[in-house]
C-alpha cells in the first residue's frame, strides 16, 4: 500500500483560485481608514434620511449621491443576491445602479459629488468580510463613475456605524421604523432628487433584478 497525499483536483484548485481572489477583493479597516475617506457633516441626517426613504431591511444595500453641499442628489437601494461576499460581483451592482440614477462624472478634472453606501445586515457592529468585500465595490465603482468614494455605514439591530471613524448612533436601527419623509431633521428629507435625465421628481426605489 502506497500512502501520500492526492493530488489537487481541478475543482479544487479552481475553488482555491476564487477564494483567493475574492480575499483580495476586500479592503481591510486600515486601509479604508487611511484612503482619505470624507467624512459625513452630519452622518445621523444622513442614514436617518436614507432610512426613511428606502426602509432597508438586512441584506438591503442603499446607494446615495450627494453634492457638495451634502444634499442628496439621487439615490437606489437593492437587495444583495444570496453568494460570496465579493468585491468584484457588489462593484458591478452598484454601477449598474448608479449608471440607472445619475450621470457619470469622468469628464471633470476632479470629482464634485460623493457616493455613500448604506447597508444592512444582521450581526453587530464589528467589522466582517462581507464589509470589506463593500467598501472595495463602492471605491471602485466611484472611480468607475467620475465619483468622489464617500463613507461605508452598516445598519444593525444595535444601530449605526460610520466604519473607519467610530461615529454611531443607537437610531436607526434595522428593527426601527422609518420616520415620515419630512419628519427627519435633514435636508435629505426635503430635497427633490434628479433623474439621470435632469428632469426633478419623486424619487423612485431601484430594485436588483
């Protein structure tokens, strides 16, 4: 009887191969913290309007535009599809999302408006994969977009969190119910966000498909 080990299957080496390519597709909390994020005036009008406007629920993501005067521009929420935690497949998503509600910005020598995502999730605040695999998605999807790369922000049941600068608030929460629009002292309450066309009106919730 001979003894030693098999040698890899392809599926294995296959396996191994996208694990490790999803790894790299994650950033770390010191590196997001040391990319010069810009940091939200007012974080708690910000995910209280975000909130109120798109109701997210875990696994919701909430995609957010917002000028430089920190008021909303356009936004779409979405439901992250039952996979790996990938930075690759969340940077596609949330292009194809920002392509549907504002122009590009790639033709400005220096980017005027910030992108800031909101997500979802169960567990608590400490940081996960799944979380960096986000925070590598939005980066790129910004620079993909003509967009300044805005804050990361997960909503628990224990409230929220600014990841990279341990700003939080216990309201709202995932368990919470929205305030009326309007309601929340914030501008995102009022503001009447453009299409991707420039035309003003309601704003509509982007589903994923």
């Amino acid at each position: 009887m001979t003894l030693g080990f098999a040698p890899p299957t392809a599926t294995s080496l296959r396996s191994s191969s996208e694990s490790a390519n999803r790894l790299a597709r994650i950033l770390e909390p010191a590196e997001w913290s040391a990319a010069g994020i810009p940091l939200l005036r007012n974080p708690r009008e910000v995910v209280s309007g975000l909130h109120s406007r798109h109701t997210p629920t875990p696994s919701t993501a909430v995609l957010a535009i917002l000028d430089h005067e920190e008021r909303l521009a356009a936004s779409a929420s979405f439901v992250r599809r039952p996979a790996p935690a990938d930075g690759w497949e969340f940077r596609n998503a949330l292009l194809a999302h920002l392509r549907r509600v504002i122009p590009h910005d790639l033709r400005r020598r220096a980017p005027v408006r910030t992108a800031v995502l909101l997500y979802c999730r169960e567990g608590d605040e400490r940081w996960t994969e799944e979380d960096g695999a986000w925070m590598w998605g939005l980066r790129d999807a910004c620079t993909l977009h003509g967009l300044r790369c805005g804050a990361y922000i997960t909503l628990t049941r224990g409230g929220w969190q600014v990841l990279g600068e341990g700003r939080v608030g216990r309201r709202p929460s995932s368990d919470s119910l929205p305030l009326p629009l309007g309601e929340e002292p914030s501008e995102l309450g009022r503001l009447t966000p453009r299409t991707a066309s420039g035309a003003t009106e309601p704003l509509r919730r982007v589903a994923a498909r």
